[in-house]
C-alpha cells in the first residue's frame, strides 16, 4: 500500500492542489485497516508541500 500511495502522490503532486484520501468519499468496509492506515502514513510523511 505503501508504494502505491507513493505512486499517486508522485502523479497528483505536482502542480499542488491535490487532495489526499480514500476514494468515493469513504473507505469502504472490506478494506483492510492496515491498508488504510498505511495510506494515511504515507500521506504525512511525503504527500506535503514544502
């Protein structure tokens, strides 16, 4: 999961703007938590404008 929020981050960054979450409003409830939780870290950790 790591690698792929890496991935859109990568896509969506450039340029600002972009809006980091889950999609369709809402993590659906076959997600695995960790999976969320993962994607949430990677967020903070490199989804920032400096």
């Amino acid at each position: 999961m790591v690698e792929e929020t890496r991935k859109t981050l990568d896509i969506m960054m450039p340029g600002s703007g972009y809006v980091g979450g889950a999609s369709h409003d809402t993590i659906l409830e076959e997600t695995p938590v960790e999976n969320v939780l993962a994607m949430f870290d990677t967020i903070q950790e490199h989804g920032r404008y400096f």
